[in-house]
C-alpha cells in the first residue's frame, strides 16, 4: 500500500473516532434524531431512534401541529370555537380526532362523577389563568356553573356530529387534547418504523420500544418536585412503553390575600381544588386516557382518585403540599 493511501486511510480512521467521540459527547446515539416545537401552549420535544428518524419525529410534529390548530381554544378557526359558538339544538358537524377526543372526555366524565368536565370553560375564563388571573366574585361563578355539565351535549360518534342543549355551554380541551396529540405522534412513530421514542409535551410523556440507554430497555421518567426547580424530580418511576402524564398545581397559579388559587378547578363549586394535593401522575397505555385521569384524580382526592384509576387499569402517584408527610404508590 502506498504511503499516500495510508494517510488517506489514516485520516478516514481518525475523522470516524472524532465523529464518534462527538456524538458520544452530545449524548445522543446513531440514527437518532431530536427536535423541540412550541405547540398546545407548551415546549415539546420528540426523539426518536432508527431507520428514517429525522423524517419520522418530522411526521409526528406536523401531525401534532394539525390536532394542536383543530383543538385551540383561542382560535376562530378551530372546531373548538365553532363548538362554542353554536347555538342549543343545532347539529354541527365534527371531525373523526374531535369525535374521538370527546367519546374520550365523556367516558372519564362519567366515570368519575363529573370530576373530569370539559364544559368548565365558563368558569375557566372566569379565573383567567393564561393572562392576568384575579379571584372571581361568587356570583359569577354561580352564574357561569348554570352551563357547566358534560350531559349538556349530545355526542353521535360514529355519525360525526354533536348538539348542544345549552347556548352557553362552552369545552375547552386542554386537559386531554395534548395527551391525544401525544398518542397521535407515537402512532405516527410508529408507523415510520422507529426503533423507540421519548416523547415529551409538556408534562405528558410517552416512551415506544426499548430504552437504548438500559440494558433492561426499561425507561425511567422523574415527577416534578412541586414548586421547585424544573428538573428536580420527588420520585422517579420505571416504564416500558407506557404514558405518564402529571397534573399539578404548581405551574398555573397566583396568590391573593395570602392565599394559594390554582387552575385545577372543582366543576362543582368552580373554585380551585382544596384537598393537600400538590400534584397527580398517571401511567396508563394512552396518554389521551391518563391525561384526562391526572385531572379526575386530584380533583376527586386519593381515596376515591384511586378507585377511578383502577377501572381504567392505570397506576396512580399522589403529591402532596406538605413533602414531610406526602404519600405515594
């Protein structure tokens, strides 16, 4: 072999051991891609390993911008707003994902007594909690609870269509629609035919296939501490290929005269829930399902979050206010 094709060599070998000494650096493995969007009001992160990576978690973001646009509270144009805007007893058409999500709402609300209620949006808006959040006066919450109740809408999934029975009745679906968006990019993984995925958006999490970075392919996911730093975990917990998704009151809140108001709302009385808990975390197959749960948990409190979680078969983590005495499971 020449000398000239031994430096030639020699430079191969030597630029291969610093690519792979930079990839090891950056932590990130070999045909994995990551990439972070601002979607349903929240960072989102989606990575993912194997053949077509990068064209995959592209697929999984645009299929979440599409379900992030159709479900925006704020939007003119979202199926949401047409909901709201609608008049009682005027059929309005829906899309297959609105249908989903609502069959989704409507089975948690009925299982949980009306604890998980997406028609609290009157009293939501009351509070204010995306922009400057002030105590409301109770006759207004009173006022707003009159069109407060999942039983105000008739749902026809299978034909697509649903009918108010009430013109005030407004849903808002934060508290599921960015656990269905979740679902939907793993699907979307999955059908790219990646090896595994971390998905992240905003609070609810989704792991597919193996942990590479275990050798039991087990994935470990931290809960948020509450009130402290980002990425100071209370406890982590151990999942295969499952949703984990927390509720908490920690993030969304404000004081006034000394008190603590959160935007975990009791659609029975419309103010925030006052039961010790500081956070809930729910592992269950469909993020769609444990997102909805998170709420219906702490809402309804341990003892009976509990009995609500069992039915849907998922695991249950409760946080509470005071750390000294907080129980978990």
């Amino acid at each position: 072999m020449s000398i000239k094709k031994i430096k030639i060599l020699l430079s191969v070998i030597l630029l291969a051991v610093l690519c792979a000494a930079l990839y090891i650096s950056s932590g990130r493995r070999a045909g994995e891609y990551s990439e972070t969007q601002f979607l349903f009001d929240t960072e989102c992160t989606v990575s993912a390993g194997g053949k077509n990576a990068e064209a995959a978690v592209n697929a999984a973001f645009e299929r979440a911008a599409e379900l992030d646009a159709l479900f925006d509270y704020y939007s003119d144009s979202s199926i949401v707003s047409e909901i709201n805007n609608a008049s009682a007893d005027v059929e309005i058409g829906i899309d297959a994902d609105t249908a989903s999500v609502l069959s989704m709402a409507n089975q948690i609300s009925e299982a949980s007594g009306g604890a998980f209620d997406i028609t609290i949006a009157p009293v939501k808006d009351l509070w204010n909690f995306s922009g400057e959040p002030s105590v409301p006066s109770s006759a207004a919450i009173q006022s707003a609870l009159k069109s407060v109740n999942y039983n105000n809408f008739t749902l026809d999934s299978e034909n697509n269509f649903l009918v108010k029975h009430n013109t005030f009745t407004r849903i808002d679906l934060g508290g599921i629609a960015k656990g269905y968006a979740a679902d939907e990019a793993a699907k979307t993984l999955k059908e790219s035919g990646v090896k595994y995925a971390l998905i992240d958006f905003g609070g609810n999490v989704v792991t597919l296939g193996n942990n590479p970075k275990n050798k039991n392919g087990i994935w470990k996911i931290g809960i948020q501490k509450p009130f402290a730093p980002t990425g100071e975990y209370s406890e982590i917990i151990e999942v295969t290929e499952s949703a984990v998704v927390t509720s908490g009151i920690y993030e969304r809140n404000f004081t006034e005269n000394g008190i603590l108001y959160h935007h975990i709302l009791d659609p029975k009385s419309g103010y925030p829930v006052e039961n010790g808990l500081s956070s809930v975390t729910v592992v269950h197959k469909s993020s769609a399902v444990a997102d909805g749960l998170a709420t219906a948990c702490f809402v309804l409190g341990e003892e009976h979050g509990r009995e609500l979680a069992e039915k849907f078969g998922a695991e249950v983590y409760f946080k509470y206010r005071n750390e000294q005495t907080e129980e978990t499971k």
